[in-house]
C-alpha cells in the first residue's frame, strides 16, 4: 500500500517506526521521512480546508519537520557521508514550495546557481534571501552576518557577470561592425569582479576554536588538513565530506554526527553539559536515541585511533555529554552553510 492510500494515524505510525529503525541501525532514513511529511501535510492541508481546526497545530508541526529536512538533510539523501549539489538544489527548492520566504533556502540556491554559473537565478535567489529576511522571524532560518555580505557581494558579481557576457555579445553582432555603437569601458568591471571575487574566496570558510572565529581560504583549510599539527583536533566540513583528523588519523562523519561533535567542542563543558534538549530543533529527541547517537559517535571515533574526548555527566535529570578540552582543536566550515545548533 502506498502511503498515499494511508491514513493519518497510519503514517504516524511509520514515522514511529523509522525513528526505531534509526536508533536500532544508526542511519537515518531522510529520503522516506520527506516523503512521508509530504503526504502528511497534504493530507492534513485537506482537512484544514474542510475547516476541521482541530488539524492547523499538527499541519504547522508536519510543515517544520518537512521544511527542515528539506532545508538540511536534502544534499545528503544519496548518502549520509557525500554532499550532492543537485539533490540539494532540487529539495531547496521544493522547500521553497512550503515556505516561500524561506531566506536560508533562497540563499542557499543563490550559492549553488552561482557556482553552475547561473547568475540570472541567482540574482533572484539573493535578492529574495535578503528581502524575506526581515519576514522570517525564526532565527533558524535568518541569515548571518557574513551571509548577508556575501549574498550583496554575489548579487554585485552576478550583475558584473551578466554585463561582461552581454558587451561581448554585442561586439559579436553583424550591426556592431557597421553603426556607432557607445564603447564600453570593461576594466572597471573586470577590477571589481576580481576583487570580489578574492575577497569571497579569502572568507570562504570559518576557523573556530576556544579563541574565537577567523575567516580563510578553501586552500587554506586543506593545508591544515593535510599537514596538521600534532595533538590537535580538526573537524572539517569540507564541500564534500565530515572528516575528523588527529594525529594522522582519519574519521568519516555523517552530517548529524559532525554537527553534533561540533556543539560538544563548542559549547559544552563539565559545568553545563550538552542534553538531547539541545539538539531537539524541530522535534523532541527520546533519551535512548540521544545516548545510542553519541554512544556510535564515540565508538567510530575510538575505532580510528582518536582519544576519548567526550565524556558523559548527569545534568538537569538528564544524561549530558561535553568535551574535556584535553587538546585543542580547530573547527573549519563554509561561511556560506552555519552550522546547526551553534
């Protein structure tokens, strides 16, 4: 039976299922929960509209955990351990579908339309990023400052962009050769796209640690990667993959569990301890998921020869976990994609 044919209380029920499946096997079935929020917001949508009011909490609850898989999970759905730009595009853009003025989502698909060289599109994304930002009021979904910079930055270039490749254009054309067309002065435009250019690709990537934040290169991040010092932690979110490195050792990390090994790095300690209340965004998380999520975290990263840096601690009738700070650490990430639960 296709969900489709299911009925409410019957595609709850699979919901509760994949969330056992999840803690029993350590994977999370994204691509089947967006299918399966989607069929619950259709389905309560109708009843909504059948002016049973009763069913507007659960639609608006269904619509936070689409948008956010959507928004979040969408460039993993091939695979937890590999980002795909095209699915990413694809569920952005549907996410769009539930919340037009989602400006994360919009700023996100102004990135990615960027860099295919679309810089019609992105103009558009960029421009409704910064517009709905002032409409959007959950902090989830707001952009940062840096985001914010980018996005006036991109929406610079795209226009440069677009004008070089139309006054090329119009030397290309038969009448150009034979009526006084105005001449356009191209190094100006050259020179600033340049410098904008630079200037994103100097502050592609965050680096945090315990002393703050910088911004750097792409390079700059995989020469660290590739040479780093010794007894020092590095998690990199690179365009690809999650990797954790000390000491010459490798850890191959899945989205929620990079995001969760960076909230332990920066904001736990043994005085106040990271509870599954901090990671429950859009949904409460059950305490055996929590333990069994940082439990496999913990057990991969011993695997590969890390130290044990997490260590776990009551806190508030709570099972919490913080990092020791035994060594110091580097987090690198996009400064265009801010990590979760920062």
């Amino acid at each position: 039976m296709s969900l489709r044919e299911k009925t409410i209380e019957e595609l709850e029920e699979i919901e509760e299922e994949l969330n056992e499946q999840e803690e029993e096997h350590g994977y999370s079935n994204y691509s089947m929960k967006i299918e399966l929020y989607k069929e619950m917001y259709r389905k309560l949508s109708q009843l909504v509209r059948q002016n049973n009011e009763d069913y507007q909490s659960s639609l608006d609850y269904v619509k936070r955990k689409l948008i956010y898989c959507l928004i979040h999970y969408g460039t993993y759905l091939k695979t937890e351990y590999q980002k795909d730009d095209y699915l990413a595009r694809s569920c952005l853009e549907e996410s769009l579908k539930y919340d037009k003025r989602n400006p994360l989502a919009s700023y996100r698909l102004g990135f990615l339309s960027y860099k295919f060289n679309e810089y019609t599109k992105a103009i558009q994304y960029f421009q409704n990023a910064l517009d709905n930002e002032q409409y959007h009021k959950q902090h989830l979904y707001q952009l940062n400052e840096q985001q914010q910079l980018n996005a006036h930055l991109y929406l610079s270039n795209c226009a440069l962009h677009i004008a070089k490749e139309t006054y090329e254009k119009i030397n290309q054309l038969p009448l150009a050769k034979t009526q006084e067309i105005p001449k356009q002065e191209l190094s100006p435009l050259f020179s600033s796209l340049i410098e904008n250019e630079q200037y994103l690709l100097r502050h592609a990537f965050y680096k945090v640690n315990k002393a703050g934040t910088t911004t750097c290169s792409k390079a700059e991040c995989e020469k660290l990667i590739s040479n780093p010092p010794r007894d020092t932690f590095l998690l990199y979110f690179s365009d690809r993959t999650i990797i954790a490195v000390f000491n010459g050792e490798e850890a191959l990390l899945t989205q929620d569990q990079g995001y969760m090994l960076s909230y332990f790095l920066l904001n736990s300690s043994e005085a106040v301890p990271a509870t599954r209340h901090d990671f429950s965004v859009v949904d409460t998380i059950i305490p055996n998921t929590y333990t069994t999520n940082v439990s496999r975290l913990r057990r991969k990263l011993t695997e590969q020869g890390f130290p044990p840096m997490i260590q776990t601690k009551r806190y508030d009738n709570e099972t919490g976990y913080y990092c020791n700070g035994t060594y110091p650490f580097y987090i690198m990430y996009r400064s265009d994609e801010e990590i979760e639960y920062r």
